[in-house]
C-alpha cells in the first residue's frame, strides 16, 4: 500500500454500495 513507489489499495463504493478494494499501479484507476 506504497503511494509514490506504486501500488495504491483503493477501496470504493460500487453501485450496489458495496465496498470494494483495487491495487493500482501508481495511477487511479476508475
């Protein structure tokens, strides 16, 4: 769960309110 090296965990709310969580490679992903 780095921020400038990579690798961001995103968690957020899907259209079901669910939350879920996303590994991106440095970047935001929607």
């Amino acid at each position: 769960e780095w921020k400038d090296g990579y690798k961001w965990n995103i968690e957020y709310k899907n259209k079901y309110g669910q939350i879920l969580r996303r590994w991106v490679n440095g970047v935001l992903q929607k």
